[in-house]
C-alpha cells in the first residue's frame, strides 16, 4: 500500500484536489490522506468544494487561518511537521505556489519524506511575488516535478532541475514529468455538470455573451488604490457596454473598503449594470467563465479556465505564467492600467481566435499517480 499526505490549504488547490481524488479511487494500492491547512477558512472559500466537487473530507485540519507570512507559514509547517512525525507517508502531494505548498515542501523535504509537487515549474520571473518564492523553493525540495506544460519543463531545466543526478530523497533521483494540467482535467470532467445544474445566469438575469467575468484578488493590485482604482475605473467604462459580474475574494472585498476613494467606490456599488457578488461556487464560475464575452483577471487559475473554455482574457497584470495564452493571441497583458484594459477588452472582444489544447489531454491525475507509483517501487 502507497500512503500519500496531499496537503492543501487555498481555493485553487482545494479544487486542482479533486483530480488526483477522483482518480485514485480507482487505485485501491494507493490510499491519501488530505491534511487543510486552513488557510482559506470562509464557507464559500474551502467548504462549498468538498461538497460540489465531492473531495472527501480532510483529515487533518490546522485551523491557521490567515495572518503575516511568516506566522501563517510557521503555523503550517509546525502542524505538518507534527503530522508527518506521527504517521508515516509515502510521500506528500503539494499543488501549486502558496504558502500551504511552502509549509508542505519545507517541513516533508526536512523529515526525508519525498515531495511530489503539482504544477511545477511555473515562473513569473517576478521574484517580489510571494507565489514566485514559494514555487521556486517547492521545486528545488521536490522529488518529482509534475509539469503542466512544455514551458514549465523548459524552466525547470533552466534551472537544473531535469536529469538531477543529485540523490535527494529516500535514495532517488529528482524526476521531472509533462504531466499536463490537473486543471483541465477538472475544466473537462465536471463542465457538463455545472451547465446542466447550475442557475447562476438566471438568478443575474444575464444573457450568454451579455456580460464579462472580472476577477481580482493579487496583492499587488489590491493593496495599491492607484492600481486598484485604475482596475475599477476600466470596469466601470466596460460597463456602459456590457454587464460586470465581480465575485469578490474576501481579499479584495476588505481592500475595496480601504483604498477605493468613496466616490468610486459608491459608482462601483451603485451601478445597475456591476454584480458585486460573495465568492461563486465553481460550477457558477464554470458557467461565467464559459458564457462571458470576455473575462478579465489577474488569477493564475480563471485565465486559463477562460482559456479551457474558448474566452478571450484581459490579464490584470504586468506578467503571466501561463504565457501559452499569450502567444495564442487569446489572451492579453494589460497590466492595472485603465486604458490599456479597455482597449484589451475592446481587440478581444471580436477576436477570433484558436484555443489549441494546450494543456494536457485531462489525464494529468492519472499520469501522475502512474509516475508516483513507478517512483516509489524503484529500487534505491
Ligand atoms: C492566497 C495565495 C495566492 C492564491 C490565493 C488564491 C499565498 C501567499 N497567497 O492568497 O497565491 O492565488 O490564495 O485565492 O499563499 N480571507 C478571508 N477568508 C478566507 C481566506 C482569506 O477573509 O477564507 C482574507 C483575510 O483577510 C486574509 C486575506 O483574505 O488576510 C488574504 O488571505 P491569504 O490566504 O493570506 O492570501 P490570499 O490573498 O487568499
Ligand atoms: N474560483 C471559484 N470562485 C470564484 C473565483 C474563482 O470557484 O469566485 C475558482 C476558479 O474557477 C479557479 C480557482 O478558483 O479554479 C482560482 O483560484 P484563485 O483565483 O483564488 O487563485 P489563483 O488561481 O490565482 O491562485
């Protein structure tokens, strides 16, 4: 029996979890436990996914909830490291780049226990960003490397990382994998569902087509009125055309409060054609994401969902780790600079564009437990 620890944490990787859930219950010789940090805590955060995704509840839950860096960060990996102590693991699943994968990477890779990390290899080349450190130091601790695409591979190798001879843990070499996206395989897998058992266009009274997905939640455009008024001032001007709908992070719902002047902010607030909304479930951002016009976002995980489902983006930021968007022309930097991100939305609106399938084949979850599989009867 294989015993994995997948540790999860934020949003995003409570959903990319439900990949690799789904099909290891084909594989009764491989058993996971799912530790929750606790980083995202609210209902609409965390919990409405177990449910819709049908993720099996965790395990193990840390309870840190949210705090500096370095105290959220030292919360996790004590609680981790306290886990991996008691029961002994396989491995550890991470995903992703914050700082639930960081705690996860430092505190399995110091015990010996090997890291198997999930979209690896992704680089902004922005090392201010708290994700970028957190991605770069997860991968130098992992054992296999699952990367979702060619880029991501080319970065590790960059980097060194393919065909280290170096013996890391537990005797084996470090690996890297193109696995393709977990990602896709959830857009694929559970799309049918959420058209045929989600409302969400009828209860906004919304149209096909009639209306943009905006999404924003990066520190560094929250934290900054200059850029996060910028944002809203481009959403605004959208709005005379077409609907807005803005689920909100409960980041961004705070940071809207404190750094949008009042007049701006009663404009946003009060405008008929702007849905300011709690954060949706994922079928609901399934059914946006699918029927917008145009989805504008500084998320590393809706740009390409828009992607999956043939919308074009307007990136609210100055770089992408998902550059295959860009240069098949389906998506566009705009940065936090108002004119810009209306003249993104204006080219993409009517462009007509290709959306290759770039991302894998939605068998990322079984390539990767066959290479975890394969890696962990290797002989030392
Ligand atoms: C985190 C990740 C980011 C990821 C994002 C996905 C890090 C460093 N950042 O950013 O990479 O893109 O998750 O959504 O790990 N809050 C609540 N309720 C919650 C969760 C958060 O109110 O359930 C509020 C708190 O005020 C908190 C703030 O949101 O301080 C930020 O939460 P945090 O987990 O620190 O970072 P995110 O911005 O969510
Ligand atoms: N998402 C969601 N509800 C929302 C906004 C996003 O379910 O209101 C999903 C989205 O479909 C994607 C993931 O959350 O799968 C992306 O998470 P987020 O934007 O918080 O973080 P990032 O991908 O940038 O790390």
């Amino acid at each position: 029996m294989i015993k994995l620890l997948t540790v999860i944490g934020a949003r995003p990787q409570i959903i990319k979890a439900a990949a690799l859930s789904r099909a290891l219950a084909a594989r009764p010789e491989m058993e996971e436990k799912i530790l929750h940090t606790g980083q995202h805590y609210d209902a609409e955060m965390s919990e409405v996914f177990f449910r819709e995704l049908g993720i099996p509840a965790p395990d193990y839950n840390l309870g840190v909830g949210s705090g500096p860096h370095g105290v959220q960060t030292a919360k996790m990996t004590v609680g981790i490291e306290q886990v991996l102590q008691a029961e002994p693991f396989d491995g550890v699943v991470l995903y992703g780049d914050t700082n639930s994968t960081l705690a996860g990477a430092v505190a399995a890779a110091k015990l010996g226990v090997p890291v198997f990390h999930i979209e690896a290899g992704l680089r902004s080349f922005a090392m201010a960003m708290p994700e970028e450190q957190n991605r770069i130091v997860c991968d130098h601790l992992s054992s296999l490397l699952f990367a979702p695409t060619q880029t991501a591979v080319d970065n590790l190798r960059r980097e060194g990382l393919c065909d280290s001879p170096a013996v890391f843990t537990g005797g084996r070499g470090r690996r890297v994998v193109l696995s393709g996206d977990v990602m896709y395989d959830n857009a694929r897998y559970f799309a049918p569902l959420a058209l045929s058992g989600c409302d969400i266009l009828q209860r906004l009274q919304l149209e096909p087509g009639t209306f943009v997905l905006a999404t924003i939640h990066r520190p560094v455009n929250t934290d900054s009125p200059e850029r996060l008024s910028a944002i809203v001032a481009a959403l605004l001007e959208i709005a005379e055309e077409l609907a807005v709908v803005l689920p909100l992070h409960p980041r961004t719902r705070k940071l809207l409060e404190r750094n949008l002047p009042p007049q701006l902010r009663a404009q946003l607030e009060a405008h008929p054609r702007v849905h300011l909304l709690p954060p949706v479930s994922f079928f609901e951002v399934i059914v946006l994401e699918q029927q917008a016009r145009v989805v504008l976002t500084d998320s590393g995980g809706v740009q390409k969902e828009a992607f999956f489902y043939g919308t074009p983006t307007v990136i609210l930021r100055r770089e992408t780790e998902w550059v295959e968007i860009i240069e098949s022309r389906a998506g566009v930097l705009a940065d936090a600079d108002a004119v810009a991100i209306v003249r993104a939305y204006e080219d993409l609106k009517d462009r007509s564009v290709a959306f290759p399938p770039l991302f894998g084949d939605a068998h990322a979850a079984e390539r990767i437990l066959d290479a975890i599989d394969a890696y962990l009867k290797e002989k030392c």
